[in-house]
C-alpha cells in the first residue's frame, strides 16, 4: 500500500459519498491506496454509508468508528494507527478540501528525500468562507506563524501529505492537527506549501467557531513553543566519515 487517505468525520452522513468517490476518481490508476475514515462518535448515519458504499464495491474503504466523539485530532491518530500505506494524506470530511489537488500533494511528497521528514501542507489562497471566516483565520495564522515559524500561510487545511513514520514520530495530544507543519519542523523536516482548491460547503454545518478556536489555539500553541524551545537534534557521525 502506498497511500492512505485519513479523513476524521463526524456526522458528515450527506458528505460520505461524493468526498470517497472524489477521492477513487482522483487516485485510481495513480498509486495503491486506501480511505481510512474515522467516524469520531457521529449520531447520525455517517458509519451507514461507509457500510453502504462498502456494499457497492468501494473496497478502498477502511471503516474505523469511535464510540464517543473524542476530538479531531485524536480521529486523525486512530486514523493513521490503523493505516497502511507509507505516505499519509489527510483530508477534512465536509467536503471543501477537493480531492483533485491529492496528485499534487502525492507529487511533491515523492520528490522528497527517501527516509526524510517532510509535510505537504495544502494553501487554500481562496477560500470560500465567509468574510468574517476569512478575517478569524487571516489573523489566527498571522500569530501562529509569528510565533511558531513553521512556515506555512494556513496550518488550517485539512490536506496535508506526510510520512505515516513521520506522523507517529510527533508528539501526541488533543488538537495537534492545527499544528502538524510547526511539529513537523521540529523534527528538522522540510515544510512544502502547495496551493489548493477550497470548494464551497454542500451539506451540513461547520463544527467549529471562533470562541473555540481561539481558547483551544492559545493554550495549544504555548505547549508548542514550550515543545520547541525543548528539543535537541543529533547530527550522527560514523567513524570512518
């Protein structure tokens, strides 16, 4: 297996099919993968879906369902636990990353040394949110970047492409997917940015808001910095070098 797609979802029931079957079309013939889809506690039918589409012969699927809702980024964890492809990509389940720009992301991950640290990380330059949505997050990622230089305009994006070694390498705790380029670095890996489509929401509503955002994203981004200003990378020499 060479790629896992990891989407962590939470009653997304209407947005299942056309987000799998965008991702079959945009990946068959292209590499061996698998969509790893984490129902983080839904209520509704999301986990009906997937056994419906499995049912159709979507086989690409790898249902994972938690029984109570724990969280984005503990979703995404489970995600990759139970992943088996080498490379990680990650995709948001609301249907607003497209996963056209997959190939891309894939691309650029295969230009990257072999064995070596990196994150892909999706740019969403025009983003179909609301002018207040936009302002939030313009200057969310304005002190994160500040503070953290992890070099990436918008850690926000669900798509990001990473080595699932890499991945389980970083320190685990709730809502490090904000965070996966500045963790990433830390490991003295290479951030590259890629530009994105960023589609308009179809179904559903948005799991998030601003007071959220911001208690969760200062709190988090301390620990971060604190992270950071910890770590320590050895340069290992061989003796006959």
């Amino acid at each position: 297996m060479e790629v896992s797609v990891v989407i962590p979802a939470k009653n997304e029931q209407d947005n299942v099919e056309p987000v799998i079957r965008g991702i079959v079309a945009a990946l068959n013939g292209l590499v061996s993968f698998e969509i790893v889809y984490v129902d983080d506690g839904s209520d509704d039918a999301t986990y009906a879906e997937l056994q419906r589409l499995i049912s159709q012969g979507l086989s690409q699927i790898k249902p994972v369902k938690h029984r109570f809702s724990v969280g984005q980024s503990t979703a995404i964890h489970t995600g990759v636990k139970f992943a088996a492809g080498a490379l990680i990509v990650t995709l948001d389940a609301d249907g607003q990353n497209d996963p056209a720009d997959i190939p891309n992301l894939i691309k650029q991950a295969k230009l990257q040394p072999a064995n070596s640290h990196f994150c892909i990380a999706g740019y969403r330059k025009n983003r179909k949110d609301t002018a207040w949505k936009r302002f939030q997050s313009k200057i969310a990622n304005k002190v994160r970047s500040t503070l953290l230089h992890d070099g990436t305009p918008d850690t926000g994006c669900g798509l990001k492409a990473l080595p699932r070694t890499t991945f389980l390498t970083l320190p685990y705790f709730n809502h490090m997917h904000r965070f996966l380029p500045a963790l990433v670095r830390r490991l003295g890996g290479h951030i590259v940015v890629v530009e994105v489509n960023h589609l308009d929401r179809q179904f559903g509503v948005s799991k998030y808001n601003m007071l959220g955002r911001l208690g969760v994203g200062l709190v988090d981004m301390l620990g971060v910095m604190w992270l950071q200003r910890r770590v320590k990378l050895a340069e290992i020499v061989h003796p006959n070098d």
